[in-house]
C-alpha cells in the first residue's frame, strides 16, 4: 500500500515569512496529492491540491509542486499570517483505497 | 447546515462497553470514511464505503466494525471499548476516488 512521510513535524516561522512543509510517497500509481488544513477543534479542510499532470498549483498565498520522478510533494505558504496557524496535512492516493495521510505538520506563526 | 455532521461530539465511556458513533452526509456522495486521529500519528483509516452494499477494511479495523444504513449514515461501532482506542474520530465523504474528502467535525473518545 501507501506510505507518505511528512516533515517537518513542528515548524515555527515569523509572521511575514514562508513556510514550506514536504511530503514523498511511495506508489507510483498515486495521482491525487491533497492538502489539509485542521484547526483546533475542527475536521480537516482542503486548502489546495493537485494531480499527477500537473507540477505546480498556486492560489494566492498558497501554491503546491509536485515532482513525480522523486515521489514528492511540497506545501509553500509565502507572507505568512497569524491565522496560518493550524496543523497541516498531506495525503496521496486517488486510487480504489482512497488517501493515505502524512503525520501532519503544526504550523506556529511567531508574531 | 454542515454538510457532514457527527454525533456525538464528544463521549466518555468505561472499558468493555459498546458504543456507536454516527455520522450523516447531505453531499450526495456515495463514498464515505471512518478515520482515528492520534497525536502525531495523523489520520488513520478505519473502514470505507463505496457505496450501501460495500464495505471495506481499512488500515486499523481491529477492534471496529461499521453500518451503512443508507447513503446518506454511515456508522462505526466499538464492540467492546478499551482504553486504547481513545482518539478523535473522523467521519468523512468523497463523490469519487479522486476527489476531495470532505470531513466531519470529530467526535472525541475517551475509554476509561
């Protein structure tokens, strides 16, 4: 089956700068590469995603790339904002199994 | 309204006790999900369903089975509860295999 690493598991940045959270996978079939964003208290939510045919995605502050050769994918948030903070995911799949989530990353944004 | 919603949110019970949890989807989807979320473990499968008529095991079903009542409830049953299976549990659904998964609001477990 699927295995999806994710680091870091803690990342701290300032206010204003970037954040970038990577994650590889292991089968080649995978085409669906999600990101969540999980609030204190609250379901995950989709923030952006991306499919194999594709190498990068952007939506504003947010973009994802993806490398298929190298089985891995990263999460960059630029300009970063005190409401950024949240536990982040990663997951890979798209086939018959559905997702198979990474550990998940806790974004803390220092004023 | 929420379109995936959970209940009960949250749930205190004693070791070898038989509890279920609910979930309740107005998407339309036919694919639903039981997740476990641990700390920094992230979120584990527990069992899917594609549709009323199939259900399948997930990653972690050990200890768990499942109820698909219509398309719209999906259910997940702990036999008898131990004290390892406090967690937060994620009910979630999707239209298609590739598609987005849209997550409850958990329900958190605690087994004494």
């Amino acid at each position: 089956g699927e295995n999806v690493e994710q680091h870091p598991s803690t990342l701290s940045v300032q206010e204003g700068d970037s954040a970038v959270i990577k994650c590889t996978y292991s089968d080649s079939a995978s085409n669906y590469f999600p990101w969540y964003k999980q609030e204190l208290g609250k379901g995950p939510q989709l923030i952006i995603d991306i499919r194999s045919n594709v190498g990068e995605k952007k939506d504003q502050r947010i973009a994802v790339t993806l490398n298929k050769t190298a089985k891995h994918f990263s999460l960059h948030i630029t300009e970063t904002q005190p409401e950024d903070s949240a536990v982040y995911f990663c997951a890979a799949g798209g086939g018959a199994d559905g997702l198979t989530f990474g550990k998940g990353t806790h974004l803390i944004i220092q004023p | 309204d929420a379109d995936v919603t959970q209940t009960p949110r949250n749930r205190i019970t004693k070791t070898g006790k038989r509890i279920m949890l609910e979930c309740s989807q107005t998407k339309g989807h036919d694919r639903m999900y039981w997740y476990r979320q641990d700390p920094g473990l992230g979120l584990r499968l527990i069992y899917y369903s594609f549709d009323v008529k199939d259900i399948n095991k997930g990653e972690i079903s050990d200890g768990y089975s499942v109820s698909r009542q219509a398309q719209a409830k999906f259910s997940l049953s702990l036999e008898s509860a131990i004290p390892n299976q406090t967690a937060l549990y994620f009910c979630a659904t999707s239209g298609q295999a590739g598609d987005e998964q849209y997550f409850g609001p958990g329900t958190r477990l605690t087994v004494t």
